[in-house]
C-alpha cells in the first residue's frame, strides 16, 4: 500500500498486461514488458502498421482497451503505470477531459521532485492539440492532463470508463527513440507524426515511479 492506494507490480507480455482485468478501488498496477510490442488505442485500424516491419520477428501486436495512438514498448525503456479509480471516488469526474487533470498534477510533481530540471512540468488542461496526429500515435500530440515541459511531451495518458471505474494508463519514456514507432507505421502515417515524434518527446528520470507514487493524493 502507498496511502490509501493499493500498488501492484506485474511483469509479462503486453497483450497479457493489457488484458488483464482491474478491480474497482484505487490501484496502481506498474507494468514491466519482456518484449517489445507496438500497443494500438482501442479504434485505430491495424492498416497504420506496416505489415513487413510487424511480421515474423517483429514486435508483439497489441490493442489495448483504451482509446487514442500508438505506442511503442521495450524492455526497461519506459515507465508504464495503469491508475484505477472507482466511481464515486473523491477524484471521480463525470468530465472525461476534466477527470485526468488529478492525475497529471501527480506526475507534474513527481516529474519536478527531481530538482534538477529549469523548467517546470505543464499540465495539458484543454483538448487535444493535433487530432490527426493523435490518431496516429500518442507521443504525437497533447491531450487533456497529459504533461509536458519545454514544449516536448514526457507524459501520456489514454483512459477507459465503465460505470464501475476510470482506468487511467499512463506512459513515460526513460529512453526514446521516434524511429522504433515510425519504423513500424505505413510511410503515410510515419510522415505525418515523423518531427513531431523525433522533436516534441522528453524522457524521464529512472527515479520518477517512486516520486509518482509518493505524489498521489489521499
């Protein structure tokens, strides 16, 4: 427990973290993938994907339950963390923009805990700044509690609602490297999201998780 949050840790494959069923109460599950894997949002169509770069040999194929882009996941290059919250909970919203501005403050103080950064996290409090990229990959544009600093994203967040629960899953890169997304895209899409993935993505500290969960409101 950190608080009032349950914290589970789970390793495995990708499409196992994903599917993975979440209880209704606070929790944070923190994901570590064994393989690399290119996770889809819940309605993108698996035409974005180049079917030579994702074929035998290739990364795992994943679609994940909530909406939004692309994302690409390797063995210890990221932080991934899926945040449960209950209906009704104090941090519930019924604003799906609004109901992930809790959670981007959190990260926004684990993000400046580190203390060695000039410019302070930004939390994302309007809609998405490029829908088309969006729909494309997630690092590729901004999206409501989605955190960033100087311009270049370090925090995305895709949510998943049912009447029960928000389950919030949220990615920061301790690594990034744009070409092992765009490599596996369709050259269309690569194009589209190409500058915005290789100039507007910031990386994390090792050490964020542990401020993260500290960060969380009671």
């Amino acid at each position: 427990m950190r608080g009032s949050w349950e914290v589970e840790h789970r390793r495995g494959g990708a499409a196992a973290l994903h599917g993975a069923d979440v209880p209704a109460r606070r929790l944070v599950r923190v994901h570590e993938v064994l393989a690399p894997a290119v996770v889809l949002g819940s309605t993108q169509s698996e035409r974005l994907l180049d079917p030579g770069a994702v074929g035998t040999g290739g990364p795992e194929v994943v679609r994940r339950r909530s909406g939004g882009g692309a994302v690409h996941l390797v063995p210890g290059a990221q932080v991934w963390v899926d945040v449960v919250v209950p209906a009704g909970d104090d941090l519930w919203d019924d604003d799906v923009g609004r109901a992930t501005w809790w959670l981007g403050d959190a990260w926004a103080r684990a993000l400046d805990g580190a203390g060695r950064e000039r410019s302070p996290a930004v939390v994302h409090r309007g809609g998405v700044t490029d829908r088309a990229a969006a729909r494309i990959a997630c690092f590729a544009a901004l999206g409501p509690g989605e955190v960033a600093r100087s311009g270049a994203k370090v925090v995305g967040i895709s949510q998943r609602r049912t009447r029960h629960l928000s389950r919030f899953q949220c990615v920061a890169y301790l690594d990034w490297d744009p070409t092992l997304l765009t490599g596996l895209l369709v050259a269309e899409a690569a194009a589209a999201v190409a500058e915005a993935l290789a100039d507007r993505v910031g990386t994390v500290d090792g050490a964020v998780l542990d401020r993260f969960l500290d960060a969380l409101p009671d």
